[in-house]
C-alpha cells in the first residue's frame, strides 16, 4: 500500500473557475454586483455608479470587473447588479452616480448630457435631442446660448428663421413692421 498525502483543508476563500477534473478548492461564487478581488481573494462590492453581473445568466462564474454604467444611466447604491434610466430629459452626472435634469433653455443630448440652446432656437422646458427652432420673423438675438424663448424682430428689422437666426436690418430704402420675415 502507497500512504496517501492528506488534502489540503477547505477555506472560506473563493478559487477559480472549475478545473476539468475534481479539484479540492471550492468554486468561486460572488453575487450579482460584486467582483472578485485577486489581492483580497474576496468578493468586493461594486462601488456607487458601477455594476456587474455574472458572465452569462446561466453560469455561476464570477465577474472580474465593476463596470462603469453606460451613459443615461446610473447607479445609485454600492452593489447594483445592473444600472437604473435616467428619466426622460435628464442625463446622468459624469461618474453615473446619478442623473440631472436637463433646464429650460437646454436639450437632453444622446441621453448623455444637457447642452444649452444654439442661437435660433429654444426651449421653454428641457428638450430631447434639439431645441426648437425660431420661426420667420423672431429670433434670440438677446441670448446667445440657452434662449427659453423667441422674441420678434424690431420694426426695421427682420429675420428668416433657421436660416437668418437674428434679427437684421432692412437694407436701405425697404421697411418691415416688427415680426416680421422678409
């Protein structure tokens, strides 16, 4: 009879993914919103704005990673398993630790930020994807970025709309009461 060597005693720490054969380290599991940490040999929660899931709904695997949520989205709380949509005109804030919303004068941009109103255009409350334009006859002339209103061009002056965003004055010789267009 050969001796046989004892096995190692079972640990609370996690090992690597399952070994072809039978292994004597127990596999490591860590929950939906945690990953595991090599230097720790622990599973660490996600922090504040970041996420992580499990490779594939099925595997008991574990992930590497926290992974920053993707823009218009957010996490509020340490161990998210998934991230939370902004609401509708709102953006999330650089680090997705949550969203703001988006101010009249500004425009909701790929869900990703606020961007203030071009020249020519407007918006009386916050917008998804542009602002609205100014019509014939009114400008922003006022404002340069960010107008939550248009206004109607001077007497004496005129504007063409989106393609003449202020308001100009009447070339010589031509009137033009205020509102108007040419």
């Amino acid at each position: 009879l050969t001796p046989r060597l004892p096995t190692p005693a079972p640990t609370q720490l996690p090992s690597f993914p399952p070994t072809p054969g039978p292994s004597t380290s127990p596999t490591i599991y860590c929950e939906p919103g945690s990953r595991f940490d090599e230097e720790a040999e622990a599973c660490i929660q996600c922090t504040v704005g970041r996420y992580a899931k499990r490779p594939n709904a099925s595997s008991l695997a574990f992930a590497r990673n926290c992974t920053i949520c993707p823009p218009g989205t957010y996490s509020a709380m340490m161990g998210a398993a998934a991230c939370t949509p902004c609401d509708e005109g709102s953006r999330s804030i650089e680090d997705r630790t949550g969203c703001r919303t988006c101010q009249a004068g500004e425009y909701s941009f790929n869900d990703i930020e606020c961007r203030r109103c071009p020249t020519g255009t407007y918006a009386p409350r916050a917008q998804e994807d542009a602002c609205l334009d100014c019509g014939a006859g009114l400008s922003t002339d006022n404002v340069t970025k960010g107008a939550t209103t248009c206004t109607l061009c001077n007497s004496g002056s005129y504007s063409r709309g989106t393609t003449n965003v202020i308001c100009a004055r009447c070339s010589a010789g031509k009137w033009s009461p205020g509102g108007q267009s040419i």
